[in-house]
C-alpha cells in the first residue's frame, strides 16, 4: 500500500480524494488535514514514518508560504505532489524549486491524480502539461545555471550509477539526490534542452562537460 498525506484548506477536496484513494485498493491516506503544521506534528505524536506522498495544496490558510510549505515536507523526508489549480504558474515554479516532484491540476480527473501518486511514490519525476506549463516562458527561470550540488548528482548519475549510489557517494539523502535531478531536468526543459532518460541526461552532461566519456546508450535508466 502506498501510505498517503493530504493536506488542503477544502475539506470537500480531501473527502473527493481520500474516497479516490480507498477506491483504488493501493493507496491508504494516513493522514487528511489543512495545515503542513498540522501534518508534522501529527508525525511526531504518532512517530509515524514519513509517507510515499504528500499531495499539497498549494495555497493554505495557514499563512505559511509555498516554499516553506514544500521544504518543510521534503525535509521530513516525502515527496511533494503539487494539487491545485493550473492559473498559477509562478506559485508552482516557487514549489518546484522548494523540491516538489510534480504538479497536478485539481481539474485533472481523478484517474489521472491517482497515477500522479503512483509515478511520484515509484520514485520518478512527473513531467506533465501542468509541469511544462509552470516553467514555459520565465527566462529568469530557464537560463538558471546548474547549482554545484545539481552538478554533482548529474555527474555521477549520469555516468552511470544508480540514483541510490549517488546518494551514498556524495553523503546525501536519496530524496536530496532525487530532488537535484528532477530540478536539473526543470532547467534542461527550459533551455530547449529536454533530458527524459537517463540517456539525455548523459548527452546533456557530455555537452556541457561534465562526462568526458561516452559510454553509449547503455546507461539506461534506472
């Protein structure tokens, strides 16, 4: 079962989701409230294990930013799937660089809200319109240069070694490392650079210098 969080200000929002959850016999909603604080201290009353996904709203009532909202979760260590609506681009952009995974309009239908959890909870990045979308058009954005961490990650990743080993390589978090890649791909997209695969990554990291070597297409993904 993939254990799951909702946090939304709606209440008629959560109710939709969590019936959606029960209904898929693969997903269990651990926790529903309207605030990260809530979820966090929930947490710690329960010492429950952080969750698969936490499907996050992305403005509160709570006064809490975006940002702190997102780095918040992700620091407890889970995955952000962004819920909201689609007119908000440069809110989402601010959550996609707190390190939220993805992002799902709450017009999607519910079907493709409950395979947006699955991709998020099996690890990979969720590159949808609502994704594309968020970025498209900000140049500030686009051109932003690689940070030395996201570097790192890409080297190695692209090289060849599971994201785990990365991880363990470079002394971080598997989430830390998975969040570098999935901001490397933002910014790759948004220079007319796409990197989906594993594959594009290296091509991109050759290009840019940073693998010297090719080492084909038998990089794969993993």
């Amino acid at each position: 079962m993939t254990r799951v969080a909702l946090i939304d200000d709606h209440e008629s929002v959560r109710l939709g989701l969590e019936a959606a959850c029960a209904r898929s016999g693969t997903k269990d909603v651990v926790f529903s409230g309207s605030t990260v604080r809530g979820y966090l201290d929930w947490r710690a009353a329960t010492q429950a294990p952080p969750v698969d996904v936490v499907v996050l709203d992305l403005m509160l009532g709570d006064g809490a930013t975006v940002t702190e909202n997102v780095q918040r979760i992700v620091a407890d260590g889970s995955p952000v799937l962004i819920h909201s609506v689609a007119d908000r681009p440069a809110t989402v952009r601010e959550a996609l660089a707190a390190g939220a995974t993805g992002v799902i309009s709450k017009s999607s239908a519910t079907a493709e809200v409950m395979s947006a959890i699955r991709t998020i909870a099996r690890g990979e990045p969720l590159e949808n319109l609502e994704w594309a979308h968020a970025v498209d058009g900000d140049r500030e954005f686009a051109d932003a240069q690689l940070s030395a961490r996201e570097r790192d990650v890409l080297r190695l990743y692209a090289a060849g070694l599971p994201l785990k080993s990365v991880a363990e390589r470079l002394g971080v978090a598997y989430s830390t490392a998975k969040e570098n890649i999935t901001r490397v791909r933002v910014k790759y997209v948004e220079v007319g650079r796409p990197a989906p695969t594993k594959v594009d990554l290296l091509r991109r990291a050759m290009e840019d210098g940073l693998v010297v070597h090719d080492r084909g297409d038998d990089a794969g993904d993993r």
